[in-house]
C-alpha cells in the first residue's frame, strides 16, 4: 500500500485508534505528508479519544514537524501555532528550533497580530537558551515595534547590547534604536543612534534611512539647512520616486490627540468580533491575515498614549480590506468596524501617523 492509500483508510475508519495506526504508516512511508501529519495531530488532540503515552509522543513530534513543513510552504501564521502547541505539549526541547530564522524581519511586517504573543514567547524562550545569538533581540524587538509597544522594543534592544558587543557594528541595529528612541520622543538619544548608524558603512537602503529620519529630527526642531542636507543626500541615494513622502517630513504633525477612556472602550467593543471563531469558519488564509492586520490596529488604540492617528490607521486597514469574501458575516463586521471608527473620529481626512517610527531597515 501507498502512503496515500493508509492515508485514505484512516480517514473512513470509525475507530480512532485504528485511524491513528493508519496515519502513522501514511507517515512512515512519507515524511512529507502534510495531510496524514493534519490527521493524526486534530484526532489525537480530540478530547473524547484516549491514546497511549507513545502516542502521546508522536503528537508532541507532528505538531513539530507540521510547524517545519508549514514554514517550508511559508506559511508563517499556521508554522507558529503548530511551533507553539509542541512547545506546551512538549517542554522547552521544542523551542530549540532555529527561530530566528522562522522569521526574517520582511516576514514580522506580515506578521498577522494573532502570532504575536507566541512569536514574542519564542524569541524570549530561544534567548534564554541561546543567549549568544543575536537576530534574535532584534527580530523581537521588531515584533514589540509592530505591536506599538516603544518602549518594551527599547529595552530589548538595550539589553541586547549589553550582551552582545557585535551590535555596536550593526548599522541596522542603531536605525532600530534611533526609531525607539524617536517613538518615546528621545530626540536626542534618536539623533545620536541614527549618525552612529550612517558611521557604520550602512548599506545604500540603511543609509538612505538614517538621512531620511535625521531630515525628520532636524526640521522637527527648526534646523531646516541640516534637514534639507539630509534631505538631499536621501533623494541621491534613492532618487526623487518617493517625493511625497520626502515631502511630509516637512509638513507639521498634526496635533497629539490622545483617545479617551470612552472611546476605548468603543474599539474595545469592536474585538470580539474578530476574535469569534465561527467568523474564520470556511475563510481563506488570506482573508484571515487580513481579518489579523485590522485586529493589530484595533489593539494599538487601546494602548496608553493611543491618539486619533492610531484610530485613522485602523480605520485604513478595514478600508483597504482586498478580496472581501462573498460572506455575510464578514462583510457585517467590517461595515460595523468602518462606521464605528469612523463617528469616532474628531476630524475628517485625519493625516495618518508618518513612517518615520519603523524599526526595521530591512533584511539581515
């Protein structure tokens, strides 16, 4: 027999013990097997099947197992789950996986926010086990960032320098620091941080960076030759493509207008509806990331400096919703999404927060 006949016989076996043999052999004769690894792990996990220690084992082993094969696939949001069940199932053995490596800093900005607090958990977990490996305090950090969360990024970063010196040489590693210190306001600190990145030998998207956000702090405080100097040099490094944005870093940021605790409650109120799971029933991976990205900025306007300009970029994220699928349910929570966001805002057409917070330079 073929594994995909064992495969087969289990699924039409009524008893689960049985299913579950078939399943293994389905696996036995292919190590790849997504579907019979799927199988066996969701039976085994029932709670009205009982299975025997060496079974218990093996659901420990797929549930890793399937966290490779799906982060070989790239599918990061379901690779962390199954990461995340071995590691409750198993004990800390199962955290040994390469984790900085799972994610790369291009994959935390896709990142849906349900990862979140596992992907945090993982890359606390591997420090501790591997306290000499670096990506991982940047890559956390990173995640901190995504998650509005300034000042935990900070001291992360802080800590990691402490421990690691090889930092000091890291251009992209003072451009995180810099866009810390310039979330909590610390120009000085950001100022300082973003020349040590330019004294570097940054790479030509580093570089261009750090002028771009030195073109920011100096027109911030009235110093428009050094900020257009910066200015300047950014436009060469990547052309003038991207003129708008150039641009707004001299225009003045609208006022800071925090969210009261009323209004809080207001998107309070709006995340149960994201998080039932009979909304995710029948949906895409796709439409779930989607479904994620409008969570992660709901959650950021419940934070303590949380302002208008954290309510208009989630109020973006639900309008910029792609593929909306033919279900009503879904369709229903983003129209009372929408038109909650919308009445709560003071002023129409708010400008939305600059991108000059972003910690990340790119790949490393």
């Amino acid at each position: 027999m073929q594994a995909r006949d064992y495969y087969e016989q289990g699924l039409s076996k009524k008893n689960a013990q049985a299913a579950l043999e078939d399943f293994k052999q389905a696996i036995l004769l292919d190590e790849n097997y997504i579907e019979a690894y799927e199988a066996f792990y969701k039976l085994g996990r029932r709670m009205d099947v009982v299975i025997s220690d060496a079974d218990i084992e093996k659901l420990h082993d797929y549930a890793f197992r399937l966290g490779v094969l799906y982060q070989i696939q790239g599918r990061i949001s379901e690779s962390l789950e199954r990461f995340h069940d071995a590691s409750l199932l198993g004990g800390e053995k199962y955290i040994r996986c390469d984790i900085d490596r799972l994610l790369e800093p291009q994959d935390v900005a896709a990142m849906p926010a349900v990862a979140m607090d596992f992907v945090i958990y993982a890359y606390k977990k591997f420090i501790e086990l591997c306290p000499e490996r670096a990506l991982p305090y940047y890559n956390v950090a990173l995640v901190y960032q995504k998650n509005n969360q300034a000042e935990a990024a900070l001291a992360v970063l802080l800590k990691a320098k402490d421990r690691l010196k090889e930092f000091d040489f890291k251009s992209y590693y003072h451009l995180a620091l810099g866009a810390a210190y310039l979330a909590l306001d610390d120009i000085g600190n950001a100022k300082k941080s973003y020349h040590s990145a330019l004294d570097l030998e940054p790479t030509k998207q580093e570089k261009s960076k750090a002028h771009m956000e030195l073109a920011f702090i100096y027109q911030k405080a009235n110093q428009s030759e050094e900020a257009k100097l910066h200015l300047d040099q950014a436009k060469a490094l990547v052309g003038s493509v991207s003129a708008g944005l150039y641009q707004s870093f001299f225009q003045p940021a609208p006022p800071m207008v925090l969210l009261t605790a009323e209004q809080k409650m207001e998107v309070q109120g709006l995340i149960p509806l994201l998080t039932d799971k009979e909304l995710c029933v029948g949906l895409t991976q796709e439409v779930i990331n989607e479904l994620g990205n409008i969570y992660s900025g709901l959650k950021a306007c419940l934070n303590d400096k949380a302002k208008e300009s954290d309510v208009v970029a989630a109020l973006k994220k639900a309008n910029n919703f792609k593929n909306i699928p033919d279900n009503a349910g879904v369709q229903k929570v983003l129209e009372t999404i929408k038109t909650k966001l919308n009445a709560m805002l003071s002023l129409k057409d708010a400008p939305l927060a600059s991108s000059h917070i972003s910690l990340g330079a790119g790949s490393h």
